[in-house]
C-alpha cells in the first residue's frame, strides 16, 4: 500500500496547537545557548510526514559522490534547503504556529519570521558533523535566531543526534570558522580548555531541540544501517535586519535564503513570512 501524507487540515491541526514553555525553561535556554523539548510534537504525525520529506531530499539533493570521496563536510550529510519552496504539505509543515511559537518565547520576542529550512539526513557510515555555530553563516544583524532540531525517528547514540557545548554562546572562540576539520579541532580544544559540558542526549520521536545561532554544536558519525533523518527550521526575529556580508557564506545566505533582500534591509520577503503563532495562555509567557 502507498503511503500518503496527512491531509492538510489535519496537518494544520497538529501544528497549531500550543506548547506552553515556561519562564524557568527560558531562562535556561538563555543560559545553556539551547533548550531540549520532550514530546513537542505527535509521532504519528512525523511518521506519516518523513516520506514526504524523505522523497523530496531524494530528489532535490545533489551530492552522489561515493562517501570516500567527499570533503569532511560532504560526509557529515545530505543537507538539502527549502524544501517548503517545492512541496505545500512541507511548507504547511514548516510554517507550523506550534514550533515558531516555542521559537518567539524562547527568544523573547512578539513573533518570528522563517529564515529558511533544511533537511540534514546522516547517511549510513556519514562521518561526525564537526564543532560549529550556525551564525557563521547568517548576515542577521543581532543574535535572535533560533534553529529548531526535528528528527524524524528515535534518534539514539549509534545515528549521530546533535550534541551542545553548554553555554558555548557567550563564549567568544571559534566564531571565524565554518564547519571543517579545523573547526573540529579548534572548537574542541576551546571547549576542553574552558571547562565546558557537552549535552549528548538522544531524542525520541517527538522531541525536538532549540539552539542560538551562536551555540556550538556536533554530531558523531552514524554508526547505523539506517538514514538518520532530521528537518531543521530557522527562525529569527521579525524585525531582524541584515549587515554587509563578510564572506562567501554569507553572499550565499543573501542568494539562497532571502532574495532580493540587500544589506541593512529588514528580512521581508514571500520567502520569509512573519508566522502567526498561538496565544500566549493568560498569566503566561
């Protein structure tokens, strides 16, 4: 039997509701630089999603070299972006209230706006993901951005789930260097000199993660028969503005994430929708 995605509506319905975050885990996720979430979203609901997903990485992606023969960062993942800008149940996925809501508390802010989408998928035998921050990348003009961790099955320690350095935002190393062998090595003796803890939790199905964009993070090598499968969404801030890139990365984030948008600009384009998130409940956050 095919199996077919949910229905839009009942998408739409088990991405509205909201997950009350309180003020304690905010505080957290300020301290740590990331917060785990248990239970965010219904397994049956990313069971029924992941092939939909799965299908579009397999045909939008474009690496098919054999793993021995690709870079260090080629053999972390497949990593596939905007994926919402080829399939409406995706987008409807990605756009969901539920998840940008925890993002706009967590943040502190009255909303987010999506930035992009990626699908990182760990193929069997895919090397570590290196130590990096995810604001290396990003031309944004302040530190409210947020990514949000979705893996689409349990996620233990053989698949490679995503490790944190606790509180490695606030800590200034490593802020020049994309994800490489260098940032490995770099990152890692930082974080040994400086005392840091390492997070190296696994995820059931339905838990997610949310981490600041300076937040250092790794992944071990999957040591499984199986992809691990993960969507990742990044929101920022619905004011945020742009600064003149400052390396090829970011000339790509201009390209790729936010056309037509130019330095010093707000992020506001089709692309980049402000999402309506879910009432805040009285007396809370």
């Amino acid at each position: 039997m095919t199996h077919q995605p949910p229905h839009p509506p009942l998408l739409d319905d088990r991405l509205s509701g909201r997950f009350t975050v309180t003020d304690d885990q905010v505080a957290q996720f300020w301290r740590d630089g990331y917060l785990r979430l248990g239970g965010v979203l219904d397994p049956a609901l990313l069971t029924d999603i992941e092939p939909l997903i799965t299908g579009k990485v397999i045909e939008l992606n474009t690496m098919h070299l054999p793993m021995e023969e690709r870079s260090t960062y080629d053999r972390a993942f497949l990593q596939v972006t905007n994926l919402a800008r080829h399939d409406d149940t995706v987008r409807r996925f990605v756009l969901g209230a539920r998840l940008a809501g925890i993002a706009a508390d967590l943040l502190r802010v009255p909303a987010v706006r999506l930035y992009a989408d990626q699908a990182l998928y760990k193929e069997p035998g895919g090397g570590i993901t290196p130590w990096h921050a995810d604001q290396y990348y990003w031309p944004l003009a302040s530190d409210l951005a947020v990514t949000v961790w979705i893996p689409l099955q349990d996620t233990p320690s053989e698949l490679g789930p995503l490790e944190f350095a606790r509180g490695s935002h606030r800590v200034d190393i490593g802020r020049d260097v994309g994800i490489s062998d260098e940032s490995e090595q770099s990152v890692s003796a930082a974080l040994e000199a400086g005392g840091l803890d390492v997070d190296h939790a696994p995820y059931s199905l339905g838990d997610v993660s949310y981490h600041l964009g300076w937040t250092f993070h790794r992944a071990r090598p999957n040591q499984s028969d199986v992809n691990r499968r993960v969507m990742t969404i990044v929101y920022v801030d619905a004011e945020m503005r742009t600064v003149a890139p400052r390396s090829r990365e970011h000339q790509e984030s201009f390209d790729i994430t936010m056309p037509g948008v130019r330095p010093g600009e707000q992020i506001d384009t089709a692309v980049n929708p402000v999402i309506a998130t879910p009432a805040r409940a009285e007396g809370g956050r």
